[in-house]
C-alpha cells in the first residue's frame, strides 16, 4: 500500500503550487528593488530573498501537511518523518544576484524514499512546471512530454555543474560523449530540466548537485516519460550529487559510458 494517496498528493500539489506563487512574489519584490548579498560558510551567496522566500513557503506547506517535516535550503532539516518537504526557495542564487534571470523556486515531495511531487518555478523566466506520481507533468496548464529522440547521433545534451566531473575519469568520458552527439549547451539551473520534459532536450548532464536543487524536477522529467538517475544509473537519495537524466534511449546509451567515473568530493 503507498505510504500517501492521491487525493492527499493533489492537496498537496495545490499547497507546494501556493507556496510557489508566494515565494515569487518575494523573489520578483527583491528582483526589482536590489538586494545585500552575504556567503554562507561554504562561499556560496545567499540574500534576504532567499531567506524570506523559504519562511514564506514554510508557512503554506506546514498548514498543508502538518504531518510533514521540512528540509530546507536556509533553514535546515526538520526531525526525521515518513513524510518530508525538500525546498530550495531560491535555486540559482548566483544568477539572481547578477542579474540573470535563471533561477527558481524548487518544492518536492518525498514519501518514504520516493520522490512524489514537484514544483518548479521560474518567475523571470515565465515558467511554472508540476508533476506529481502518476498523474503526468505539466508546463503552466498543458501537459508535457519528452522527446522520442532514439540516437546519439540526433541528440542535444546540456552540462550544468560538472566541476568535479573534470577531474575524474568521467571528463573523458563526456568528452567522447560529446563528440557522438548532434549538439551540446550548458542552460543549466532548472532551465535544461524544463526543456528536457518538454522535449527540446534530450539528456542532462551534471555532477556536482543537491537533492533540494533537482527533487522536484527529477519528478517532473520522470512523469513526462524520462529517466533521472545520478551518473552511476543509481536512484536518488537526500545524499545525491550527481544527475544523468534523459530521454530514454539516449539515457540508456549514456549511461554504460558515464558509470563508474570517480567524482571527488
């Protein structure tokens, strides 16, 4: 028997898509009015965008769920539940604060071990992508889906953060990757995600994440008829860091190719 019904995950949907609109607001308010930027202690940025944005999607998800904990970006780990809230309030930071419009709001759902839910959106960018277990993934209102592209030889691929793939045996193996296939772009962020599940995409490639930044479109690109693994064709975890997520058949093609690349930490 699952661990949450889908009359409780499409309450849930609608809690995460009001939680989303919430945290927009916030993000477009600072987007338009400038903004102090500190470093956390692991040299990354964070601002009072951020901060505000996960209190304000923290308010709607524990009136949604009660039962459910909250691991958040900013403000930490609740204690350990069946149920867990994974939320990035502002995924993309670094673009936020110089001015480049790639970022996004990142809620997912997660029962047990598995992945059920996610909310992506994207305010600057003009999109909103959804997904819940079983019921299809969406882009503002209309259902999307991946590409049918079958070869290497058609297929567009897209890095985002691999600093630490060029380091291991795994940068070859891009490398040769790269060679094989018709195209490659670095979008990045949620942006590569969105338009793998929609089809201008056909394989993602990165290898230094975390779960909070790729839960929820991890759910998007599997419900619109993709494969999201990590690079070694493993399921995610909370202790995931690593993304190789794409149309099927190239998927399954890449993946032989990328497995088993040591990734230093």
């Amino acid at each position: 028997m699952s661990i949450i019904d889908d009359a409780t995950l499409d309450h849930a949907l609608a809690g995460a898509m009001e939680a989303a609109d919430a945290a927009a607001a916030i993000i477009c308010h600072y987007w338009r009015e400038g903004v102090a930027v500190e470093l956390k202690d692991d040299a990354t940025p964070v601002t009072v965008a951020d901060r505000e944005a996960e209190q304000a999607i923290r308010q709607v998800l524990a009136r949604t769920l009660p039962e459910a904990s909250i691991h958040g970006e900013e403000f930490g780990r609740g204690d350990d539940r069946v149920l867990t809230w994974l939320v990035d309030p502002l995924d993309g930071t670094k673009s936020f604060v110089r001015r480049t419009p790639f970022f996004s709001t990142q809620i997912a759902l997660m029962a047990g071990p598995e992945l059920v839910l996610g909310v992506s959106k994207a305010p600057l960018y003009c999109e909103t992508m959804w997904a819940r277990r079983g019921g299809g993934a969406w882009l503002d209102g209309e259902r999307v889906h991946v590409a049918g592209t079958s070869s290497l030889a058609q297929a567009s691929i897209s890095t985002g953060n691999v600093r630490s793939l060029t380091s291991s045996s795994g940068w070859d193996a891009l490398g040769a990757l790269v060679r094989d296939t018709n195209r490659i772009r670095g979008y990045g962020d949620f942006c590569h995600y969105h338009l793998l599940a929609r089809g201008g995409l056909d394989l993602v490639i990165e290898s230094d994440v975390n779960i909070l930044d790729i839960a929820a479109l991890a759910v998007i690109v599997r419900e619109a008829g993709g494969i999201f693994t990590d690079l070694d064709g493993g399921e995610l975890d909370i202790h995931t860091r690593s993304v190789l997520a794409g149309v099927p058949a190239i998927h399954s093609l890449a993946a032989p190719r990328l497995r088993g690349a040591t990734i230093p930490r």
